[in-house]
C-alpha cells in the first residue's frame, strides 16, 4: 500500500495537468455571459469526482448556477465529512495588469515558489484548493484508505455571494447531513508556518448611485452653479472615515466585540514583517485604524473600502462634462456580531442622510453575510491540528482571516455542523487579483495533509 507520499510523487504531473485544464475554463460567476463556461466547468468537477471514486454523482439545478454534489458512503455508522468548495471565479480585470492571459494556465517559479506556482484566475480561489479534496479522495478510495463517508458540495456562486446555496441547503438537510464540514478557501502563514482559520469576517456589499441634473451639462455653462455628481460622491465617501480611520456611520461599532489583552497577545505570536509586507505591496508604509496592528485591522476589526467608482467622462482626451450621476461599489467586512442586514440599513440610512440638497441618493444592497468564529478545544479543529502535526511537523497556529465565507454561518444554522477551515494559500498568491496563482508544494501538501483529517476525525469519534 503507498504512501500518500509516494502516490502523489506518482501521480504528481497528472494531478497538475488536471488543475490546468479546469482552469482553462472562464467560469465567471458575475457576468452572465459566462453561463455556458459554468455549466462546463460544473461537468467537468462532476466527472472528476466520479473518477475519483464517488459513487454518486449529480449536478444539482438552482434558481442560479448548478452545485455539484457527490458522496462515497462506505459505512452509514462511520463518521461522514461534508466537503464545501466553489468552481466559480472572480472577474479576470484589469486585464492589462496579467503578465500571462487569466485563463491560459502557466507555471512559473517565484521567489517563494521555487518549484513552481500555477498562474491563472482561480488557481487559488478555489479552484486549485477545491481539487485538492477531490485528489484526497482519489488517494483513499484508490489505496482503500478511505475511513469514513464523505460528501461533496462543489458551488457556482461564491463569488457573487452565494446566491442560491441557502435554497439549496435548506431543501436538502438529509441529502447533506454530516458529522463535520471541511473547507480549503482560505490560507496559512507561510510555508513553514501552518495556520488553521479559525474566525472570518462578515460581508455587506452595496452599490451607491447619486444624481443630479437630468442630463450631463456642459460644465462652463453650468460649472459652479449646480451640484456635481461626481465631486458630491467623493465628498461623501470621504465622510466615512475619520481622522483616525475610524468609521463614522452611527452605531457601525456597537456590536462589535474587543478582543481582551490576552487575546490580542495570542494573535501577534503569528510572525509577522511589516517591511516585507511593504516590499510585497511595494508600498512605504501600512495605513489603517489607530490602535491596531496590521494583523489585527484586516482579522478582528471591520472596514469600509471602495471597490469601484465612476461617473462622467472617462474615455481617450478631454470632454468638459458636468455628469448626471455618479456610482462607486462599497464593501464592509465585517466582525462576529455584527449582524450584516443592520449594518447595510445603519449605511443606508447614514449615506442618504449626509447628501447635501441638489443630489438624490440611492442605495442598492447586493449581498452579505455573518461572521463566524470557532473554538480551538473540539473534536474538529484537534483532528485538524494533527492532520497539520503528520505532513508539517508542527503545530498548526490558530489565526483569524480577513476575509468572508458567510455560508459557513449558514452551514451551522441550517446543518447544526462545525467547520474547519484547512487552507493551504499564502497571502501573496494574489487571489482576487491580477496574476492570482498557487504554489504548486502548497497544492500538493494540501492533497497529502487532507487524508489525515480524515483519519484522526474518525479515530477521535469512536
């Protein structure tokens, strides 16, 4: 019998030329012009689990995009893991800031990738991580290693907020009944420093539009005498932080939870360099909420970024325009909580309020989420740890996350499950991103560390 090892060293090129044409696919969930590349990449996640030993397989249809969903019951008295990932991607702009085409894979070694990084939209989120699971299973199914029942959730939606994921599981609660659910969409600390996730941060997304005059005006005939759009937008959005990057939206911060000295404490044991954070970004220095550190703005506290805005003219030379309406797309992240419905009303209410007259406001919601923290003392995350303890050969750091998966709150409350969230990025893997991609140790070492969990989950639940 291999070794998970010896059969990944074995196996190595296939398991990566697998990946490569998944990624191949423009799976992009927010624009619908994609909705053929969905269902393409939807058919070739369910033919892979079917080759990878699932004994049933089916795409799944929604009021959206299609979930996959397989499962390999050997034992209804065992254990059953629930593996959640998505097979949608973010948008690949701006194009002209990719060093090679978002959906034509390529390896290329980097200062810390030495052996070699996939580069494409995707390779990390979630692609490259979600098939790690799907080549697990081929490993335990294949050496009869196999130890428990397992099941697979594969999405299509993630990247526009899940949109149908909570139709799905509340229809399906026997269908999807599990001891533990599993999840690799996030990252670790570095290569030699294994992280569990162990907290992630909620979401409101909304869009802003602000008017004014019917019509874009001539701006030397009306410059001055009317209400710019697009200077009352900046102005407005400007507002929302204070001298101290503080959020100043009434009642922004009043579920939100300080963390105690300890506590804090805990987190900066996770190394940490801000000059080699600055090099990466290629930036001077770091900005944020006074009082925190680095880790601690983008991991226990909420934020308020635009994420686009527009308006007017902005095509090849000049066009002297007052415009009619200006736009800008805003996320918060948000803490444990913070519950994200009040958060966007809190935001509603306030930007609506502080519009001068001469300009009307309207705020679009898009989507959101709640923020999830787990305990570090449950069966779960101790099976996790060792899982980490076998392939690393040492302990694994608990570290909350920056980002937002709000189905994992919604898996607890429908499901009544923990999750575990196994990632194997880094941050520098520039997810979202132009140039997104995934070391190809990291994508490995995440297929010979997923078995593991498997095994110790199972031995502990005896």
């Amino acid at each position: 019998m291999k070794s998970a090892k010896s059969y990944i060293e074995e196996n190595k090129q296939r398991f990566i030329d697998e990946l490569i044409e998944l990624l191949k696919i423009p799976s992009i969930s927010a624009d619908s012009a994609y909705k053929k590349d969905i269902k393409l990449t939807a058919d070739a996640v369910k033919s892979s689990l079917e080759k990878a030993g699932c004994s049933l397989v089916e795409i799944c249809e929604t009021p959206g995009n299609p979930i996959v969903y397989g499962e390999k019951i050997i034992d209804p008295s065992l254990p059953t893991i629930l593996v959640y990932g998505h097979y949608d991607v973010q948008p690949p702009d701006p194009l002209d800031l990719w060093d090679s085409p978002p959906f034509e894979p390529i390896i290329k070694k980097t200062d810390l990738h030495p052996e070699g990084a996939l580069f494409a939209r995707g390779a990390c989120d979630d692609k490259g991580q979600m098939y790690m699971h799907v080549k697990a299973l081929e490993y335990m199914t294949a050496q009869g290693e196999l130890p428990c029942n397992v099941k697979f959730m594969i999405e299509g939606e993630e990247e526009v907020g899940s949109v149908n994921l909570g139709w799905f599981v509340e229809q399906n609660h026997e269908k999807l009944a599990n001891d533990v659910i599993l999840i690799s969409d996030t990252g670790m600390i570095a290569k030699d420093i294994p992280s569990i996730c162990t907290g992630l941060r909620g979401l409101s997304y909304v869009e802003v539009e602000v008017t004014g005059p019917n019509r874009d005006l001539h701006s030397g005939l009306y410059g001055g005498a009317v209400a710019n759009p697009i200077n009352i937008l900046a102005k407005m959005i400007a507002s929302l932080h204070d001298e101290n990057n503080h959020i100043t939206i009434p009642g922004f911060y009043d579920a939100v939870e300080n963390l105690s000295g300890e506590e804090r404490a805990k987190m900066a044991e996770a190394p940490f360099s801000k000059e080699a954070y600055c090099k990466s970004l290629d930036i001077e220095d770091v900005y944020g909420e006074k009082g925190y550190t680095t880790n601690e703005r983008n991991s226990i506290r909420p934020t308020l970024d635009v994420n686009g805005i527009w308006g007017g003219y902005t095509g090849e030379g000049a066009k002297t325009v007052i415009a009619s309406k200006a736009h800008a797309k805003i996320s918060m992240r948000l803490v444990p909580h913070q519950d994200w419905k009040e958060i966007t009303e809190l935001f509603k209410k306030h930007f609506e309020s502080i519009a001068p007259k001469g300009v009307t406001v309207k705020v679009t919601p898009h989507h959101g989420g709640q923020g999830y923290v787990t305990p570090i003392d449950t069966l779960e995350y101790r099976a996790a740890s060792k899982a980490f303890e076998d392939t690393f050969g040492k302990s694994p750091i608990p570290q909350r996350s920056g980002g937002s998966i709000p189905i994992v709150a919604l898996f607890e409350r429908e499901l009544k499950s923990k999750t575990i969230l196994m990632g194997f990025g880094l941050d520098s893997d520039a997810i979202h991103s132009p140039n997104e991609h995934f070391g190809l140790w990291n994508y490995l070492k995440g297929i010979e560390t997923i078995p593991r969990f498997y095994h110790h989950f199972t031995e502990m639940s005896k």
